[in-house]
C-alpha cells in the first residue's frame, strides 16, 4: 500500500473512531439526564457534538454527587477538546490533494490515531464504569423519601476510577 493510500485510510479510521466517541458521549447524557429514549432524542436528537459536551458537563456538575466519578465524567470531556481539534485538523482542512505530502503527514496522522484510539477506549469504559455505578447506586436509593433499610449505606457502591491513558497533544498541520 502506498504512503498516500495510508494516509487515506488513516484519516477515514480517524473519522469513524470519533464517530464512535460521540455516540459514548451521548449515551453518558443519556444516562445523567435520566429520561426514557423517545424524549432524550427529542431534546438532544439533532445536537451538535459541542453542545452535547457542554450539556453533558453541566449535568455531571449539577448531578453527579461522588466526586471521583464526577472527575472521571470531566476527565472524558476535557480530552474531547484535544481529540476534536486534532480531527477538525485532519478531517477539515486537508483536501485529497494534501495527502499526497504522505511522507511528513504520516507520523502526525499515525500518533492521532493513537492518542484517538486509547482515549476512546478509555471513554468506553468509563462510560460502562459510570453506567453501572450510576444504575447500583439507583438501585439502592429509596424511592420519596421512605425510611432507609437499616444496612441501605453499606450497599452504597463505591466508583471504581478509569487509570487513563496519557493525554494526547494537539497537532499541527501546514495546510496551504
């Protein structure tokens, strides 16, 4: 396979992983907005990746009441602003012509793909890790303020933290 066809490929395994980051991201509102489907789609059914960010931000602020899972949920977002820039810089402004530069695009595009695949994994499993955390800790709570089973705060689940990959650096491509 060619350098220049790498690339290509590279950049559309790029834009398929992000897509998959903000389908993680969705589903994490989802999960804090606590609604049934229909009526989280009809909120949030057309916004954009940014605005799911921002909202998904603002309710694990307002939400989330264990810190160590509220800084997780931060965590996750704020690796979103690294990764987007660096797949708005692959994805928007490069055209087919610029790959053909393949020699000194390839390790950029390559250390992207890296630094994209480690934090969507991480994503994932924070995701799932939240997901169960959240859904144990419901299933616990007492529904309108009834009395509390005697052993009710030992059941409490404890949130166990993502060990993060390192954090990933914003790229820099010449694009003329």
């Amino acid at each position: 396979m060619s350098d220049r066809s790498s690339c290509l490929n590279l950049i559309g395994d790029i834009a398929v992983r992000w897509s998959e980051v903000e389908a993680n991201l969705r589903e994490l509102l989802w999960l804090y907005v606590g609604t049934d489907r229909p009526t989280f789609d009809l909120l949030f059914g057309r916004s954009s990746g940014d605005h799911v960010e921002k909202m998904l931000r603002k309710v694990v602020m307002a939400k989330e009441i264990d810190k160590i899972a509220q800084g997780d949920a931060i965590e996750a977002l704020s690796r979103c602003k690294t990764i987007r820039d660096n797949r708005n810089t692959i994805l928007h402004k490069m055209r087919s012509d610029h790959v053909d530069d393949a020699a000194s695009l390839f390790p950029k595009l390559v250390a992207t793909q890296e630094s994209l695949i480690s934090y969507a994994e991480a994503l994932s499993a924070c995701k799932i890790n939240l997901s169960q955390f959240v859904a144990r800790r419901d299933a616990v709570e007492t529904p309108d303020g009834e009395d509390e089973a005697p052993d009710a705060h030992e059941r409490v689940p404890t949130y166990e933290p993502i060990n993060w990959p390192p954090k990933g650096s914003r790229i820099e491509i010449e694009v003329t």
